[in-house]
C-alpha cells in the first residue's frame, strides 16, 4: 500500500506536493524521438501528446501498456428517495451483479481494449445520507472509503480506468461539479438516465437544497458532503495510482465530478489523469474546461460504468504502437526528417 495520510482530509488535502510529480526527462526524450518518427511533425496529433504524457507519468521514454486495469466503484446514495432517478436504487446491486457475470457494456469494452476489470462495491446496503438533510458521509466514512479506491489500485499496473456504478449519481455529480465550480444548479443538471422534466426540476432542487446545506464545504470537505462512497474511492485510486506514477484515464461527468473535489483542494492532484471522453450530460464539458481538461473522445456517450475510459485505452495503446514501433527517418531511409 502506499504511505497517503488517510487519517484526515486536511492532511490528504496537503499532500499534493509530496506526491511524484512528471519526468520532463523522459518526456522530453519522448517528444524528441516522436519527431524523429517517419510523419510530418506533430501530424499524429493528439496520440503524439498521449505518448508524451505516458513517457513522463511512467518516468519511460518508451511506455508500454502491459497490464491494464479498470475499477468500477459502487455504492448508493439517500437522495435516490427524493426521486432524482427513473431507476430504482436496486439497480446498483443488480447491475454489480451482471458486472460479476460479464453482461455489461463495460465488460464487453474492457475485453475489447485489454483490461482486467474488477468491480468494488461499497456497503450497498447503507446508502450514504441524504445531502439535503445532513453531509452524505462523515470524515471517517469518507476516508474509509478513499482507502478502499485506494487499496483496489495494483501498483504494478501501466494504466488506471476508473468507473462507477450508483443510482441516483448524475444528481451527486451535479452537486458535486456545482459545489467546486460554482454558478447555478440548473448548469449542472441533466437528464441522467432519462429524468423527464418533473425529474429534472426535482434534481435542481435537490442540488440546490444540497449546496444551500453545505455552502461552507471546500475543497475534500465537499466530498463527504455531497459525494457518496465510489466518488470518495475513486479519489481515493486516483491518489494511489499517482504515489505508483500510474497514469489515469477517468470516465465521463460522473468520474469527472468525482475527482473535481481533489482538483479542488490542489490541482497538481489531477496531473497524471485524462479525462477519457466527454459525455453527453451537459454539465460535462463545462467541468471539463474549468478544471482545464480537454477530454480524448466525444461518442455522444453518457453510460457510465467506465465505458468511455475503457475505449479510450485503445487509444492509448494506439498511441504507443505508432511511438515505439515506428521507424525513424534514419532507419527508414526516408528524405526530410
Ligand atoms: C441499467 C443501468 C446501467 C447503468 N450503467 C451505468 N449507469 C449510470 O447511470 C447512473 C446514473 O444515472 P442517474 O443519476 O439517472 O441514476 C449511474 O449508476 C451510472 O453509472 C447505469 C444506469 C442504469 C439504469
Ligand atoms: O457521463 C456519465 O458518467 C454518465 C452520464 C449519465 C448517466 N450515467 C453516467
């Protein structure tokens, strides 16, 4: 395991600059050799910047993906009684369930990409409380739970795909995003797995009620507000893939929600993960641009369970088969290089 303060969120909140930072190095000895590859200079476009970012998260010039491995973090919330979703929480556990048995989109994508997945429920059968009366988790709930992501991270793994599963969190999320990046409610709100505008409105209201009752929460602290357990576990995996210098490829809105609480509290939290695509939940680009993401892929998607990130791993190993396979001018023989 790793030697993150998970005794306090203030603690964690200030560990930002004892954490492995990038190898410009390695990096720079990267974008030196991708300009040597027989293509136009800077034509691979953005698989040249995932290359890139792959050589100094990894401190490797030539970064490979040997081992994959994808997280999906359950858990359940209090606000679903407040009618934020046409599903009926039972779906969280249900839906681990066809995890388990390999029906799920995401099980399909991760075969597909060359991830080994694992599923982590937490407490199911304790939803966290309802954000509107009380925070949804206490500090130690919340810490637990960031120790689980954490402790669910192997170490020894190349790259990190995170996803989650939980009813009722396209609301969480909207609290979340409205929370550390301010403006309305109504800005972070969409139609999640299908509200109707009855449910839309009951989902403003509860993010408003959300952000009213916790209006002095920063930083980790709106976390245990308003986040549930898998939001604090993927914070809590993405802090231990970073101690490892396993980059990250976090999954759409509600992956992203979920770790804006640690872009809050420092942003250098954030440096070694992408966000994979961005998702048709309309709050989604707006997060992304204010915490300076430019997310890989845009499929019109808004599924969540990891999927967005698990495809985004084909890019990536697409991205490093051209930077370590090609051939440089000089060995091609190729004039202009
Ligand atoms: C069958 C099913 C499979 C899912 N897989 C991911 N989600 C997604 O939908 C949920 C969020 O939407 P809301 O806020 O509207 O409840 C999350 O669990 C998310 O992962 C699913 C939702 C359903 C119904
Ligand atoms: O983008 C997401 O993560 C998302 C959006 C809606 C529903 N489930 C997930």
């Amino acid at each position: 395991m790793t030697d993150l303060p998970f005794d306090s969120l203030a603690a964690l909140a200030d560990s930002a600059p004892t954490l492995p930072g990038f190898d410009d190095g390695a990096a720079d000895a990267a974008r030196a050799r991708q300009d040597t590859l027989t293509k136009p200079p800077g034509s691979l476009g953005r698989l040249e910047e995932l290359a890139i970012f792959m050589a100094g998260w990894r401190g490797d010039p030539r970064p490979h993906v040997f081992d994959a491995q994808a997280l999906v973090f359950a858990g359940n919330h209090g606000i679903t009684a407040r009618g934020v979703s046409p599903f009926p929480p039972e779906v969280t556990a249900q839906m681990v369930a066809n995890f388990e048995r390999g029906g799920a989109a995401i099980n399909q994508l991760c075969r597909h990409a060359g991830a080994r997945l694992s599923v982590v429920p937490l407490e199911l059968d304790r939803p966290t409380a309802d954000f509107t009366e009380a925070p949804a988790m206490t500090e130690a709930e919340c810490l637990d739970a960031m120790r689980t992501g954490a402790e669910a991270v192997d170490p020894k793994c190349d790259v990190l795909i995170l996803g989650e599963m939980g009813i009722g969190n396209s609301t969480v999320s909207a609290a979340l995003a409205c929370a550390v990046c301010g403006g309305p409610a109504v800005d972070w709100v969409g139609r999640g797995t299908g509200a109707d505008d009855a449910g839309v409105a009951r989902k403003i209201a509860t993010v408003e009620a959300g952000l009213s009752r916790h209006a002095d929460a920063t930083g980790l602290a709106i976390l245990a507000a308003l986040g549930g357990r898998e939001q604090a576990a993927i914070c809590g995996a993405i802090l231990a893939a970073r101690v490892a210098r396993i980059p990250v490829l976090l999954d759409g809105f509600i992956c992203t929600a979920a770790a804006a609480p640690l872009f809050a509290a420092d942003p250098a939290f954030l440096a070694h993960a992408r966000v994979a695509h961005v998702s048709r939940e309309p709050g989604h680009a707006r997060l992304c641009a204010a915490i300076g993401q430019d997310p890989l892929l845009d499929l019109g998607m808004a599924l969540g369970e990891g999927t967005g990130a698990a495809l985004a791993l084909s890019l990536l190993r697409a991205a490093l088969e051209c930077h370590n396979g090609m051939a440089t001018f000089a060995e091609a023989g190729v004039a202009g290089g």
